[in-house]
C-alpha cells in the first residue's frame, strides 16, 4: 500500500522555495483524467484541500507561476490516491500533455538541446540547475540536475520524463534512462544516463 502523506509533510513540501509554470500542475489534471476520469480530479482536489493545499485545477492558468512544492505535493497525492506503484508513467506521459515541451524539443537536434537545456527548463521551473552532457559516439548522454531537493518520489517521476524526452531528441526505438547518482543517496547532485541504440 502507498505510503500517505501527513499534513505536516505536506506543509513542509509547499513552504520549499521554488515555483513552476501552471501548464506542469494542469499535466497532473490531464493525466488523473485520463486514467482515472473527472472523478479522480475530483479526488485528487478534495484530498489537497483536506491536506490545507486547495488547489482547483480548471481554475490554473497555463502561464502564471505556482509552488513547486504545490505541484509536487499534487503528485504524491494522487500516487496516493490511485494507488500507482510510483511516478515513473506520469513523468514519462508529461512532455507529451505539454504543448510547450513539445515545441522546445521534437524539432531541435541533441546538440542544440544539449546547449541550451537550462534556458528551457527555467520557462518551465525556477528552481534547480540543469545541464546535459552528450557522447554521440557511444550513444549516450547524462542529465545532471543540481540543487533541486523537493521528494525521493520525484526521483522516477524524471526519469521517466527524461526517458520520454530522449526519445523526442534521438529517435531511436530502444533507449534506456537510470538514475546513477541521486542526492538521497548522499550524492551532490541527481544524474540519469539516458543510452540508446
């Protein structure tokens, strides 16, 4: 069973500084929705409103700025809720929901990405440092994400996420993406390397 959150964890989560753009919190809703219909939304605002967090998403506006730790908090709730096993689906599903990302990432080759990865992620999150490092030789390359500490859960929900993203950049039918290093397990920093073939 998934393991729930407390009220005071909950308020420590949305007191971190750090916010991102509305479109992130409106991809938790589309995905809810899509799994689980407009009850599970329901769901999903009733339990965030219990947790002292209301958060009403129709009434999100796509470009306005909210608390990473909002979003955050919504996804540990609704793994919560649903019972999903983690957040690896939903980081996965999120560059696709995202009409943004897919505009920033789906014409623009690896290098340009590579070059230009931080102007990107700061139009979407104010928060972390991100940088990319790319071996095309060998087939791979490893996203470095630095002073972002909101939640282990948020672990899986990048990989998938940079998974999902990978596949927009090189196009390939098998790609992989692991967590090498990761703060929760006393490294400076989170690291993925995303291979493929």
């Amino acid at each position: 069973m998934t393991k729930l959150i407390s009220k005071t964890e909950a308020d420590k989560l949305v007191e971190i500084s750090g916010e991102t753009i509305g479109s992130e919190l409106i991809i938790i809703a589309r995905y809810v929705a899509t799994k689980h219909g407009k009850e599970g939304v329901k769901k999903l605002e009733q339990r965030m409103m219990e947790m002292g967090h209301p958060c009403e998403f129709d009434k999100i506006r796509p470009a306005h700025w909210y608390g990473e730790g909002l979003f955050t908090l919504a996804m540990l709730l609704a793994k919560e809720i649903f019972g999903w096993k983690d957040l690896f689906e939903l980081g996965y599903s999120s560059p696709a929901l995202s009409f943004g990302m897919g505009v920033f990432v789906k014409y623009i080759p690896l290098s340009l990405f590579a070059g230009q990865v931080q102007n990107i992620w700061r139009k979407f999150v104010d928060v972390g440092n991100i940088k990319v490092l790319t071996n095309k030789k060998e087939k791979y390359f490893i996203v470095i994400l630095t002073d972002y500490d909101f939640h282990p859960d948020s672990c899986l929900y990048y990989a998938g996420y940079f998974l999902k993203m990978a596949e927009f950049l090189v196009r390939s039918k098998k790609i992989t993406c692991e967590e090498t290093k990761c703060i929760y397990r006393g490294d400076p920093c989170h690291e993925y390397k995303i291979k493929w073939e």
